[in-house]
C-alpha cells in the first residue's frame, strides 16, 4: 500500500576527537557495516543511509539541521560507539524535529577473553557512552525509543523496523488532508472535537466537502467504467444471486460500484488519505456508501462513520504501520456482548464498514434495507474476521489534551452461522477480562469507535504515542481496575485536568 524504500532513516554514530585517528577510522568502519547491514536487510522496511561521524557540537548541528530538511528523512537512529561527551549534542536536540531511536548497541558481541586489552575497551565503550547520550535526552526531557541488544540480533532487527514503521506512519499524517461530507453525527460527543488542535498535535488537517460536489463527481463515471468494476466484483468476491448480472438487484449493484468510483476519484484527485461520512447527509446519493468505503479502506484510505474524523486519521495511521504485515487493520465498533459467564465476547461490527483487510474467508457481497438514512438498500461485503491476536484503539478529545486507549484482544473464530446478521463481524475477548477491560475503557472515555488491527500490538502504539507526544492509557492482561484508575488520576496531574 505505501513504498517503505522511498524512506530513509539516518544512521549517525557520536564520537569526539579525543581517541586518534585510529580509533575513529574504525568507528567509522564499523558504522558503515552496520548501516549498510540494516539497509540490505529484508527485515528492515526503509532506507538506511549512513552518516559521518559526528565529533563536535557544530557538526552535530549541521546534520541534524539536514535531516530536518530532508523531505524522505524519516528519523534519526544514533549510536555512541564510543565516548562522546553530551554537552556537544545539547543544540542539535534542540533543533531535531524527527523522531530518535538511540540504538545501544556494542560493535564487538563477545568478550575476547584471551584478547581483550585497553584498545579493545577503548573502542568498544557504549556501555557508557551511550548512557552519557541518555543522560542529556533526559535531561531535556526528550520522548525517544531506546533498543538494546546487539545489533544484529532479532529483537534489535524487530524492534528497529517496528520503530521505523511509526516514524513513516507519523511521516504520513504530518500534512495529510482529510475529507469529511457532512458534519458529525448530530449530539454525538466522543466523535467530535478540536480539529486546530489535532493539525497542531498531529499535522493532519480535516476539511468538509459538499456531498454535493462529491455526487457530481459520482454522476460524471461512465458506464464502462461501472461495467469493469462490476466485473471486478464477481470476479472478487462471491455475489448473492440477486446482485448478479441479469439479476433483480443488479442495479443497485452499479449504484454502488458507480459511487466507489466517484468517491475514489474525488479522493485520488483531492489527495486526501482518508475521509468520513455520515447517513445524516446524503444529498444526492442512491445509497450509503457501504462497498465503497469497504474497499477504499482495502486500499489504504483511512475511514471511519458518522463524521469520525479521529478514527479515521487512526485507522489510515495503523494501516500505513502495518503496511506489507500478515493481517490487516478496519475502523470498527463495540456493538454487542455475549454476556455468558463460560465464555464473555464482544461482537465488533458497524451499519456497513468493515475493512476486508480483516476477512478471514471470501466476502459475500449482499444487498440488505438499512434502517437508517432513508436511501436506497445498500450493498456491503459480509464476512466473519480472521482469529488471532489484535489491538483495538480510540483516539480521543479531553478538551486540553488528545488520549490514545489501546485494549488488547484476542479473536476468536466466529463459529456460529449468523444468517440473519448483515454485517461483516468480529469476536473477540478482551484482555485482561470483558468485565475489567470494559470498564477501565469506559472510565479512560474511550469510544465506541476504534481502530482494530490484526498485524500490530501495543508496542507500535506506545512508540507513536510518544512520537507524538500525547497520552496514553493501555488495557492489557496486567490491567487492575484500582491502579487503571490512578494512572488516570496520576495522568491528569502530569498533563492538567
Ligand atoms: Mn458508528
């Protein structure tokens, strides 16, 4: 969905004058072989350029000034290989605007014991030089993701990359432009909010459009156009008899691909990288977009209903994050419990769209009324989600500041036939329990709307979280009600009420 190799992320190694020719010729050998062992490696998504190393507090500046003014610099990875006194990083911090991984990390992964002599602890020093660098991010009270390992360990390769898809996600918002047709749902709180305030905290902006301006766009496709996508359909997904060519409801059939295509166009020629809408304002349409926002979601577009312009810059976030991962990410929302002692779940679904990301079999495309919006029958995708490990995650306005709630959860395989449910559906189980994550989710005010994704976890979220610099609260399977509430306390004493 998103070319990571278009990125790059900047490799820079501290070091000062202090240690002789030798000595930095070879912390300069050893930072190009490590970069270019993460550049060549599969298990890491973007570029990684190498950078000289840096010796005094004017050439730390400089570079930092350029990564700040490269446009597919995504973040800065820095390393002290060796001692590399932290007052001279004290003006480039300052002016550093990308994200920090501080990889501390060691050349040399074992001892030479029989070899091992002062030249050797004298280039092989990060034990101490990098807590020197850590010492002064702390003390200017710097957010960044410290790794430790040897680099080229798994866990220093996973967590690398898991980083390196945050910064990109947080590379995509910064400046993304979101359409919105139609207001929010009327006196509907959770999904409303301060717009300045999310462009300042997060870079992307939200606009409103006239669906007006938008039908025209959809009245303007042509017939052929509608007669491939169609095509595509049957090709794609299994169609109810109805919807089929010669069928009583194939009509609606080309309502609906008519609208995808116009709605794609309007968002293609826009740039826009996701929208919402809403069934209160519709003028104009046949139906609900309900396929359409399917698919557009497939394709990467972040989408949520209802005027849920937070969900939907979340849902694009989390999809660019995951982007090329096993698994994909949907908007979604908590609609109904199954309150059995044995066996607590959570139905997760919405009026229409579900993101197909998540289908763990072939969507059937159905044609059902909808109760809501007074438009004609809409046409949506319905399928049981995949099972497995997942995160649900609402972002939300507390007036003085953004809160991101991350619950984790477990899918569960949908084992019942539903014939009477429209709807693509999830279950899944709450960490640490449905009674304890429920409620910790309604007293941190989380939304019935979130983003649910299957290809990340909690880790990708507290690295955005802290790139971004705004809150967040987890419920996973050590949350206890009593200390869930503190953090809460605790949070409005760090942040103000
Ligand atoms: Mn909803």
């Amino acid at each position: 969905m998103i070319n990571y190799k278009q990125f790059e992320v900047w490799f820079l190694t501290g070091s000062q004058d202090l240690y002789g020719e030798e000595t930095l010729r070879q912390v300069d050998a050893h930072s190009r072989e490590i970069s270019q062992y993460y550049n060549d490696s599969p298990a890491i998504s973007v570029k990684v350029v190498f950078k000289p190393i840096v010796k005094s507090s004017d050439e730390i500046f400089a570079t930092i000034q350029d990564a700040n003014n490269a446009s597919n610099c995504i973040g800065i990875v820095a390393w002290m290989h060796t001692f590399s006194p932290a007052k001279m990083w004290i003006r480039g911090l300052n002016a550093l605007q990308k994200p920090l991984l501080h990889l501390h990390t060691q050349y040399n992964r074992d001892i030479p014991w029989s070899e091992i002599d002062m030249d050797f602890m004298n280039l092989n020093q990060s034990a101490h030089g990098d807590r020197e660098f850590g010492f002064i991010m702390t003390r200017m009270r710097m957010n960044r993701k410290v790794v430790v390992g040897h680099w080229k360990s798994a866990h220093t390769l996973g967590e690398l990359d898991q980083w390196t898809r945050v910064a990109v996600a947080k590379h995509d918002m910064n400046g993304a432009k979101f359409a919105r047709f139609g207001d929010n749902m009327r006196q509907v709180a959770v999904t409303d909010g301060d717009k300045v305030a999310a462009e300042m905290a997060f870079g992307f902006s939200v606009n409103t459009y006239a669906v007006g301006d938008l039908v025209a766009v959809i009245n303007a496709v042509h017939d052929s156009e509608i007669d491939r996508l169609t095509e595509e359909y049957e090709d794609t997904y299994s169609l109810v008899a109805s919807l089929r060519k010669g069928g009583e409801r194939n009509a609606s059939l080309r309502d609906a691909a008519q609208i995808e295509l116009g709605m794609r166009q309007f968002l293609e020629s826009g740039g826009f990288k996701g929208y919402t809408n809403t069934f209160e304002d519709l003028h104009g349409m046949k139906q609900l977009p309900g396929i359409a926002s399917q698919r557009l979601m497939a394709s990467g577009y972040g989408y949520a209903g209802e005027g849920d312009w937070k969900t939907a810059a979340m849902v694009r976030a989390l999809k660019v994050m995951g982007s090329g991962l096993n698994g994909g990410t949907s908007f979604m929302e908590d609609y109904t419990y199954h309150f059995n002692p044995d066996n607590n779940l959570v139905l997760g679904a919405h009026m229409l769209e579900i993101c197909p990301s998540i289908a763990a079999e072939k969507p059937s495309a159905q044609i059902h009324p909808l109760g809501i919006g007074g438009k004609d029958d809409p046409v949506r995708l319905v399928f049981n989600a995949a099972a497995g490990p997942a995160i649900n995650v609402s972002l939300i306005d507390l007036g003085n500041r953004f809160r991101l709630l991350v619950n984790e959860v477990e899918a569960v395989k949908v084992d019942h036939d539903l014939p009477k449910l429209p709807v693509a559906r999830v279950l899944w189980k709450p960490a640490p329990s449905l009674q304890t994550a429920c409620a910790a989710w309604i007293y941190a005010g989380g939304a019935h709307h979130t983003a649910y994704s299957q290809n990340l976890n909690t880790d990708y979220m507290e690295m955005f979280a802290e790139m971004l610099g705004v809150e967040m609260v987890v419920i996973d399977k050590d949350t206890q009600l009593r200390q869930f509430k503190n953090e809460l306390r605790w949070s409005d004493g760090y942040f103000g009420k």
